[in-house]
C-alpha cells in the first residue's frame, strides 16, 4: 500500500463527501466564470491540506458538516491565492497545465481570485463557528503579508536564514497548521487540543516548504520546473543561504546579490547551485526538515490514539518529507 492510500483510509468517505462539496463551491452557469472555474477544478491536486483537516478531526472526534464547511473554506483559500499569486509572478503554468492569467488574462484571474476567496468566506460561515472564521481571516492575512515580506526581502540585500524561516512560515506552514487547528475546531476540542493540533501543522507545513525548495537544486521532470528557478525568481532558498554563512566566498555572495536585484544568468545560478551542494546546503536543509519531523512526531506519540489516525498520521509526516514531487 503507497503512502498516499495509507493516509486516505480512514477517511476515505469524508474524504469523497469533501471532493463533491469543494467541486460544487467551483460550479457556477455563467459562461465567463464558469468557464474559468472549470479550468480550476481540472488541476485536483493530492487534496493534502483537507486530508490534514478531516485526519485532525476524527483524531479528536467524529467528522461533521462543520468540518467539511471549514475545510472546503480552507481549501478555496488556498486556490484563490494561488490564482493571484500566478498573476503577481506573472506564472503561466500551475501544475502542469496553463495557469487561470495564461489561459483567460490577468483582470479574469484577479476577479476569478476575488469570487473564490468570497466563496471561501461564505463556506466558512456556513460553519457558525467564530473561531474558524476568525482563523480564516487571519489566514488570509498572514498569507498576504509573507508575499508582501518576501517582495521585501527580494530588496533587502541582507541574507538571513531567520527571515528565510519567517516567509516560509507565512506563505506555506501558516496554512497547514490552521488547516490542522480548525479540523480539531470543528469537533469542540479543548484549547490545548487545539494549540497542539497548530503545532504539528505548522512543523509539517515548514517540511512541506524546506522539501520543496530542496527540488530546486535537481533536474527532474516529476517537478515540473527546471534547476534554479527559485533563483530565477529573485528567491534564495536554505541551501544556499546555510553555503553562503558556512563556506561563503565574496564571489558566491555577489552572485547572491544578483539573484536579489533580478541580473542573475542562468549560467551564474548554475554554479550557485553547485556551491550549494557542494557545501553541504542539501544536508543542512534536509537536517532541519528532521528537527520539524521530530516535533511532528511528538504530536502522534502523546495525542494519537486510535491506530489507524496514527498510521495514517505517520504516513502523512513521511509522505510530506520524503515526496518527489
């Protein structure tokens, strides 16, 4: 059994039951917009952000309408971000296919983005719980401000692994661990349920992120971006950041400064690549994804139960450090 039917197991039905709600919160008849929700729907994706919801809440209870409401909320989130921040990076492809700007232009995508986070927002009123929309909110907030903090460090010529972790944790593992709080929200737990429920999503969030950034550095087809692209994108990533502070030559850190300003070659990003690696970047950022597990771990050892969340649970903290894609 693969790790991805290990973690759906237990939910399997709930998990079904959230699929045709998400699919019908992206259904509209107007031809325009219906257009482009449909364009949306096609990408599906591995759905590991409500996994992560519906597992927290039969981990603490028993799933219901409140859950799934707060999870579809999430999850349309989730997309609507993903839609503007194509338009803002000005991306033409999202897994694997056009992105919404590519396909229609950037003012559909931007209102298409606009009507979803809407969507969202009714989803997870529909829950009538005040600290899940609360949660929503403030999701939406601390997402915006990592884009707007890495815009920031894209300007900064300073390299700090500090404010590495700062963005990562606003971008990626904020949602991941108010995706987990909200799922044991929805089935009443108690506040140090809940806070402990944060915990361990924000530790699997910050793996899920330091893993992807780790594929920048290799050449695979399974990613679906070439080598380098990060620093393409004016991002400098763990790996080189831990080979900058470690074994930095004023020559490595003046290609970094490239990368920051946006003058940076594709020939230049190849040999920051390799001094990455050859300095030990790879390692380091695969250390610090191990310390997050560990953390993760603890969560499962002390407030798993039931023998199935756990295994899924497991499989769940594997999947996210060791996938390929």
């Amino acid at each position: 059994m693969d790790h991805l039917t290990s973690i759906r197991q237990p939910i399997e039905s709930e998990l079904a039951e959230f699929v045709r709600l998400f699919d019908e919160s992206l259904s509209h008849t107007d031809g325009l917009l219906s257009d482009t929700l449909q364009h949306i729907r096609k990408r599906g994706g591995k759905r590991m952000r409500p996994i992560l919801t519906l597992l927290m809440a039969k981990n603490l209870g028993e799933i219901n309408l409140t859950t799934q409401y707060a999870a579809v909320g999430l999850e349309l989130l989730h997309t609507a971000s993903l839609v503007h921040d194509d338009v803002v990076d000005e991306s033409g492809e999202r897994r694997g296919q056009p992105s919404v700007n590519a396909s229609f232009n950037n003012k559909v995508a931007v209102l298409v983005g606009d009507y979803i986070l809407s969507t969202a927002l009714y989803y997870v009123s529909r829950t009538g719980n005040t600290q899940i929309i609360t949660s929503l909110a403030q999701l939406g907030q601390t997402l915006s401000s990592g884009e707007l903090l890495q815009m920031n460090n894209f300007k900064d010529e300073g390299i700090s692994e500090e404010v590495y972790y700062q963005v990562i944790n606003k971008k990626t593992a904020s949602l991941f661990a108010t995706c987990a709080q909200n799922g044991a929200l929805s089935v009443g737990a108690s506040t140090e349920e809940v806070k402990a429920a944060f915990d361990f999503g924000l530790a699997i969030g910050m793996i899920f992120q330091i893993r992807d950034d780790i594929f920048d550095y290799f050449d695979s087809k399974e990613i679906g971006k070439p080598t380098g692209n990060d620093m393409a994108e004016g991002k400098l990533t763990l790996p080189v950041i831990y080979a900058l502070k470690n074994a930095g030559y004023e020559s490595m850190y003046r290609l970094a400064k490239k990368v920051k300003n946006g003058t940076i070659n594709s020939d230049e990003i190849a040999v920051l690549v390799d001094f990455a690696k050859v300095n030990g970047g790879i390692e380091y950022a695969e250390k610090r994804m191990n310390d997050f597990s560990e953390q993760a771990k603890k969560y499962i050892d002390f407030h798993v139960k039931q023998s199935d969340i756990r295994d899924a649970l497991t499989h769940y903290l594997e999947f996210v450090a060791l996938r390929k894609n």
